[in-house]
C-alpha cells in the first residue's frame, strides 16, 4: 500500500475529491498554507493499493493543472501603456505529490449512536 500525500491550491479541492470519489478511492483533505504566495492551500491524504498510484497522480494532473490567473485581465486594466511590457499574468495551479510505503493501514469503523432506552436514560 501507498500513501498519498498531496499539496493542492484551494480552488481544486473539490473538482479533485470529487474524481477521486467517482474512481472509488478514498480520501481525507485537511486546510493548509503556504508557498511563494501565501496563498490557501488543501492537503490531502490518501492510502491506495499500489496499482491505484497512476490513477491517482492522472487524477491530480488532470484536475490540478496549470492555468493562468483569472484575475490576470481584470488587473490589466490598471496598468500604464508604458508599463505594459513588464507585466505578466500569473500561472496559477499545480501542486506537489509525495508517495509512500505503507507498513501499516487500518480504517477505524464509524461509531454508532447508543440507542436511548424507554425511560429516557442511556445504556
């Protein structure tokens, strides 16, 4: 087994879990920071059998690709004739995987709610 650990920017989060779910793989996403913009980041972990590892990482290319920032044109409006040629729009997107070995893996079952009992008390 294999575990997944994936560094992606906020704005894929859900188109990613979303194709994980529909490919049957399982995944957990916690909130993050950090990179050369500070901006929101999501990590997410994923134990996989280790044929699961190509799908996973064409998972993440297909969804998690570069692209270049919306906000690029908007922000053009603002900037000088002159100063037009020192512009750049932003490549946005991407993010960093990290595989590795599993010595052990073990899904704790969901707890199930203690039934009250007639008189209103709990077992």
């Amino acid at each position: 087994m294999k575990l997944v650990i994936a560094v992606i920017q906020d704005y894929d989060t859900n188109t990613l879990l979303t194709a994980f779910s529909k490919n049957g793989i399982m995944a957990t996403r916690i909130a993050s920071a950090g990179g050369f913009l500070r901006q929101g980041n999501t990590t997410v972990f994923s134990a996989v059998e280790d044929d699961q590892v190509p799908l996973v990482k064409r998972l993440l290319a297909s969804n998690c690709g570069n692209r270049e920032d919306p906000s690029a044109e908007e922000q053009m409006r603002f900037v000088d004739a002159d100063e037009f040629e020192h512009f750049a729009a932003s490549r946005i997107g991407g993010g960093v995987a990290f595989v590795a070995r599993l010595a052990h893996f073990e899904k704790v079952p969901r707890a199930v709610p203690v039934e009250e009992t007639e008189s209103g008390s709990r077992d």
